[in-house]
C-alpha cells in the first residue's frame, strides 16, 4: 500500500511539475510574441515615392521590383518600405498594380 501511494505520489509531482512548466512557457511566450513585428514605416523614415530602384522614376520597373520581393526573389530594404505606395508598411501585388495603373505609360 505504501509503495502504491509512493507512485502515485510522484506521478502527482511529475503531473503538477509538467503543469506548471506548460503554463510557464506559454506565459513566456504570450509575451514575447508582441516583441516580434515586421520594419514599420517609422523605423524605415519618412515614405518619399513609389520609386522602388532608385532611379528617380516611377514606372514598370519598380513594379517589377515590388513583385520580385513578393515572390522572394529580392530582400526588401527599408528604402522599399520608405517607397511603399499605399503607405501600409507592407509591399503586396496591390502596390505593383497600383504603380502600374498611375505610372506613366513608357
């Protein structure tokens, strides 16, 4: 009897220890989850153009960029994110189409 209660006792221990290390890593990583977050438009600078290469022209080519980062073809910098057309912080297949629908036809 006394072996059996010896068990079960360190099962009890085993269970509430396992518990208690659960609930420790989920708290734990509840909060640092909110430390992780993409470059935002503050940390990039001020937002200046549509211009994705640099080039001082908005046209079909800085589509093409915003299409290669979509694809993973291309890193995007934080001067990417400055150019972002739609301001959102994030380059999508939307800023390609609309630098394609306001550029200039070349």
């Amino acid at each position: 009897m006394t072996k059996q209660r010896s068990t079960q006792s360190q099962r009890t221990k085993i269970l509430l220890l396992g518990s208690a290390m659960v609930l420790s890593a989920f708290f734990v990583g509840i909060q640092t989850a909110g430390d992780v977050r993409p470059i935002s438009l503050i940390e990039a600078g001020v937002v200046v153009s549509s211009d994705m290469d640099g080039d001082g022209i908005v046209d079909a080519r800085d589509a093409l960029v915003i299409l290669e980062v979509v694809s993973g073809y291309r890193d995007v910098t934080p001067e990417m994110l400055r150019s972002d057309p739609n301001r959102d912080g994030i380059l999508t297949i939307d800023d390609a189409i609309r630098i394609l629908a306001t550029a200039p036809d070349q």
